[in-house]
C-alpha cells in the first residue's frame, strides 16, 4: 500500500515508465502464478495478468530515493491483485487497486 511518504513516487513519471515497462519485461502475467504452473499448482487457464508491481524490498522513507531499490528490475516482481494481498494479508485490507494497478485507500 502506497504510504504517506510515497503517493508522489506511484503518482512519478519516472514510476509509471518503469512499472510499464517491467510488465512488458514479466510477460504480463503474474510471475507467482507462472511459478505455481511450472510446479503444477496451477493450470496455464488459471494465470492472472499482472495488476501490481510490487517492491521485494519494501519502499521506506530511506530508500525511496534510492532508484537501485524504487526502479530497478532486480527489485520488482509483477503480481496479481490475488499473490499481493497474500503477501500482506497479515495487515488487513486497508486499499483497494484503480484500473490502472495504483493503490486506492479505503
């Protein structure tokens, strides 16, 4: 969920570029779900289309500003809105996603 200190970076040209452009370089289609066809967990029909590309390493005050963490490749994994809530379920649904992938407070 896009904090307080990171609605400018989800809302930043240079976000929107990469965001774009790393969807393209995952396929389109959730790299999870991919991982669970290629171990049999799920069948090809039941891939999801990426929604959100998530940060492995979350964006924190420190290192938003840091682009080897908020922009490069090595840090994004595109995720369906089903393998994202997974990720924080612990946390309770505070957001929803916009048609265009970007978090929405509740």
């Amino acid at each position: 969920m896009a904090k307080d200190f990171s609605d400018w970076f989800y809302h930043s040209p240079a976000w929107e570029r990469t965001r774009a452009a790393y969807i393209v370089h995952a396929g389109g289609y959730c790299e999870r779900c991919r991982r669970e066809v290629e171990q049999g967990k799920r069948s090809l029909a039941d891939m999801k289309p990426i929604k959100i590309v998530h940060h492995k390493i979350y964006l924190t005050p420190e290192n938003i500003n840091d682009p080897a963490v908020s922009l490069s490749f090595d840090n994004l994994e595109g995720v369906c809105e089903e393998h994202h809530n997974r990720e924080h379920k612990a946390k309770g649904k505070r957001f929803r996603f916009d048609e265009n992938g970007f978090p929405v407070k509740l």
